[in-house]
C-alpha cells in the first residue's frame, strides 16, 4: 500500500499534518499503538526537518503487512557531516527556527532511537533523502 | 479485568426522535447513526460525553437515572453531593441552607465529594514521582475522557494515571466511617448526584475497578428541581447551620477547569471540551507537545460545571464556586479533617487496576484485511461528495464510507450516487424512496 504527501519548506503551522494523517491510517490497520508511536514520532521528526531546513519534499511510504518503509526526499541544502548531524544536541537551525521550538538538536537521533532502519544519503547543495523502517510485527 | 457489558446512561426515546442529525453531527467519536427516522447508538464506540444530550433539540436522548424513590429503602441515606451542585444557586441562598433543603426532601447525610482531594493531590504527586516514563500523566478524574482514550488515543492508556477519582475515594471513606461506627452496611445508601452521564457509566461499570461503592444515582437537575422548590416553599425556616465546613476553596474548585492542574508540581496543561481534548492529545500522541508532566483533561466546557445535568450557566456556577475566599471556607488543615483518620485505609484502597485499550479506529483486526478495506474506502471516497451531509444516515462521507466497508450501509444511501444513476437509468426513482424511507422513515414522504 502506497501513501504520499507533499512537504513545503518553511510552513511551520502545517509542520506535521503528514505524520498525522498516517497515523490515523495506522490506527485503521490495527497497528499495536506502541509501534503506531515510533513510526508517527520518527516520521514527524523528518517532516519537520524537511519544514525547517529544505525548500520543498515529498514523503513516499510503502506499507506491507509486516514493515513499513518511509522515504523522505527534499530538495535543500543538503547535510555536509551525517555523523555530526547524529550527534544528540546538534542543531543547524537558525534562531527564528528555535524560537517557534523546533531545531533542539534531537530529531535525527529521535529518529534513530524508534526506527528499525535509518538510512541517510544526502548531497551538500542539492538535498536529502532519509529512509526509515519500522516492522509492525508486535514486539511484546 | 474481566470482560464488561458497557453500561451507558445516555438512552434515545424512539417515540421522541424525529431523526434531525444534531446528535450525528456533534458526536466526538462518530457513534451515532441514522436508521428508521431514528438515531442509533453504537455502543462501543460511546464515550459518554452527553454532547448529543446537549444538542437534541427535543430531548429525546435522556440521562437514565435511579429511581429516586429507592433512597428510602435505605435508613442512612446519604448524599454523595458534588460542590458543583452548590454553584447551581444564587448567592442569597447559603450553603447551609441547600444543605437543609436536601435533608428535607429525604436524605439523612451529606457527603461532599471533594474532601478527599487533599489526600488525592499528594498521591498525585508521588504518583508522578514514582512513574517518571509515563509523562505526561493524564488525570483519571474525568471518566469520559477516559473512555476516549480507550477508543481514540490507545497509545495513551498508560498515561492515565491509576489512581481514583475524589468519587470513588471519598465514597469508600463514607462507606467505612459509617461501617465503623457500627451501622449494619446493607443499610446504608450511597448516592451521588451526578453532575453528567459519564459519572453514571463509570458508576454502573467501573473502568479499572471490579465494583463501585456507590448504591445510586441521582441526576442533578432532578435534585435541583426538588430542593430548590423546597426552599422557595419554605422561606422562613430556620437554618440550623450545624453542618461543619468540610471544604477549603481549593477543594470547592477542583472539580471546575485549573482545579487539578493549578496544584501540580511541574509543568502541566488544563484542557477542558471534548474536541479541544482531541485536538491536544492528537498533538501529544505524536510527541509534537513536548516535556509536560500532567494534563488535567474534561469531557464539558468550563468542566463540571457545565455538565449535562447541571441547571444553571456554566460560566455562573464556576464563578460562584470560584468566589468562595478562604475565610468562607474551611482551611487547608480542617478541609478533609475527619477523612484524614482513614488516611492509611484509603491510600491503600487508591489504586485502580491498568486500563485497557478498545480502539474503535481499526478497520480489521487482520492487518492485510484492514488494508483491502482501507483501498475500498479510498475507492469508495472518490464516488462520494464529501459534503457530509449525513442523509445516509451516517455523520461524515468517510464515515459512510467505512459503513459500507462494514457492511452496515449501502452506497446507494448517498443522496447524489442516488441521483447519478437515476440519471442513467441503473436506478429507479421507487427504488430511491424506498431506500430514503429506509433511513428516514415511512411518515417523513
């Protein structure tokens, strides 16, 4: 099953309408609501990132029975050190950006800590693509 | 926690309901439909909120209540009595003289419900302390904030914390001050004055408990009704004024928006109104609110004082109950004085047991069927029109079209689908009526 949704650089007030759009498709799936909470907080950290840092993205997701892949693609600046941006309390955003409350420097790692999988390719300049996986197994 | 019948107090007269869509529409958890002229509950996914109560606009959907006649089979009657119920008057009548007036029309006691928050606020308060993962702690005090939980935020249940409400507390408190003081139990009856229907369903199958200690209950505006025509009746009577002032104002206000929250140690939220509940816990849920310790979150508008059973201005009986100043009441220290010798029986007793989710979101418990039936409803959605209209009989287009998914409605209920193929013919306009009879009933064409 194939879920898309557009991203626009810089919209704040709709910084997370995806996220939670997909998860009210995931509660219509019977998703367990732990599982359900990993993949809303991991998705909303990357739509959020797109938000503050790119101009423009889409977020494709491929759902199956057992594993939900999510790949986010912006076009943006791009991210010149991977490792760095990881690192707990590493933020780029600039202070208009913290001030709304965004760009505390935990989204990747927030990310990191409820994906299953978390590939990162970006290119400086021309933008990111982010892919999380999360499997819908019950882990009990 | 054995499996339970839910109880709902909020009952449809068929003969009253005309099948107007005011309920359908204002419905938080879609659970109302429209079928014979009629609407229909389904009972899973009612919360209790009585916001149908609140729009119907000829009553029809009633709050099913004890009969009050019962009281008398008990010798000690004894009035489980909100400090809401007080808010309901004017200010020229005192509270010593509602008190009489409700000893006058029959019960023999009066118990005010908020005396156990002083106890409550301090095992809150461990309570957060003692669980640190489960931030933000949701209060357990409003049962049909609860129940929404249960069915729309499962994620949530174990914020909620398990402690009882100032209710259940101090009902156990009455029960076993009476019991202790050598009066036989069975002759003792416990009924609480409900401001709403949500307290009466919590009441008559208790979430996270396996019994409630409260005998009955009695719906506010039938208590107001009796008392307050008692004291127009009898203007002159003496006030007796022996009844001890067994509140502070903080416990006075704990049942109204802030009561809980304003007491918390930490950084916590008071949300009060059922869609601006949903609207904040969807946020929550998806951790875009952040570092907060305690939510304080009611069912009603201006919470219990705009209760569906409460007579007066919401906005009125909060100021009268917020208008009490320290020296009208009692102290922090006397507030709650005498349940303060139960202090260890009921810290013992507080707890309820975990909490269960029971979404109503899931299209199917089988992931892969719930993914057929969420493309037929994607299907389904490009044929509607999306006005929702609700002359299917369901509240919202994505509503009925998950009625149809669930074989509990037919695509051709749609009013427009209904005219597009009357237009090519695959339809005919008998056929229609009949459909449109089915939904609305005969006597409406």
């Amino acid at each position: 099953m194939q879920f898309e949704y557009f991203i626009s650089g810089g919209d704040f007030s709709k910084a997370g309408q995806a996220s939670s759009q997909f998860k009210k498709a995931l509660q219509q799936l019977n998703v367990a609501p732990q599982v359900i909470k990993r993949i809303v907080v991991a998705l909303y950290e990357a739509e959020v990132n797109i938000v503050a840092h790119a101009y423009k993205g889409k977020i494709s997701i491929e759902l199956q029975p057992d594993l939900v892949t999510m790949t986010l693609t912006d076009e943006g600046p791009g991210i010149p050190d991977i490792e760095k941006a990881m690192e707990i309390g590493y933020s780029t955003a600039s202070s208009k950006v913290r001030e709304m409350g965004f760009g505390a420097g935990m989204g990747l790692s927030n990310i990191k800590n409820n994906a299953d999988l978390l590939e990162i390719i970006s290119k400086v300049g021309i933008g990111t693509t982010v892919k999380i996986s999360v499997n819908l197994a019950k882990q009990e | 926690m054995a499996v339970r019948h839910f109880h709902h107090a909020l009952k449809i007269r068929t003969e009253t309901c005309f099948g107007c869509t005011h309920c359908l529409k204002v419905c938080p958890t879609e659970a109302i439909r429209i079928r014979n002229g009629k609407a229909v509950l389904y009972e899973n996914r009612c919360v209790d909120c009585g916001e149908c109560f609140k729009a119907c606009p000829v009553q029809a959907i009633y709050i099913d209540q004890d009969d009050f006649e019962r009281i008398h089979t008990y010798e000690y009657r004894i009035a489980l009595l909100p400090s809401i119920f007080v808010g309901q008057f004017s200010r020229k009548y005192d509270r010593e003289q509602i008190y009489e007036a409700i000893k006058a029309v029959g019960f023999t006691h009066i118990c005010e419900v908020e005396q156990s928050t002083g106890l409550l606020q301090e095992q809150i308060n461990r309570y957060a302390a003692e669980n640190p993962d489960k931030k933000p702690l949701i209060s357990s005090f409003c049962p049909a904030i609860i129940r929404l939980i249960q069915v729309r935020f499962p994620s949530l249940v174990n914020n909620i914390m398990l402690l009882k409400p100032p209710l259940d507390i101090t009902a156990l408190y009455c029960r076993k001050k009476f019991t202790d003081e050598g009066i036989n139990p069975a002759r003792i009856g416990v009924f609480y004055i409900t401001p709403c229907a949500a307290k009466i369903a919590a009441i008559k199958s208790p979430v996270g408990e396996d019994y409630s200690m409260i005998t009955g209950v009695i719906n506010m505006d039938f208590l107001f009704n009796r008392v307050y025509r008692h004291i127009k009746n009898n203007q002159s009577a003496e006030v007796s004024g022996s009844n001890e002032k067994a509140l502070s104002a903080e416990a006075i206000r704990w049942s109204l928006t802030h009561g809980e929250s304003d007491h918390f140690e930490g950084r916590s939220f008071a949300v009060d109104e059922i869609h601006n509940v949903i609207d904040f816990l969807e946020k929550v849920e998806n951790d875009e609110i952040k570092n907060v310790d305690f939510l304080e979150l009611r069912a009603c508008d201006e919470s219990c004082a705009g209760g569906a059973l409460t007579t007066a201005n919401r906005f009125l009986i909060a100021e009268r109950l917020r208008s009490v100043k320290n020296e009208d009441a009692a102290s922090a220290e006397t507030s709650g004085k005498t349940i303060e010798n139960y202090r260890d029986y009921l810290e013992h007793r507080i707890k309820i047991q975990e909490i269960k989710p029971r979404s109503i979101m899931k299209l199917d418990d089988n992931i892969e069927t719930a993914m057929l039936k969420m493309d037929q409803v994607k299907e389904i959605m490009e044929l509607l029109p999306g006005t929702d209209c609700g002359i299917c009989g369901s509240p919202t287009c994505q509503a009925f079209a998950k009625d149809i998914v669930q074989n509990e409605a037919d695509i051709r209920q749609c009013i427009f689908i209904q005219k597009c193929r009357e237009n090519t013919g695959e339809f005919t306009s008998i056929e229609s009526l009949r459909l449109m009879k089915g939904i609305w009933g005969e006597e409406k064409f």
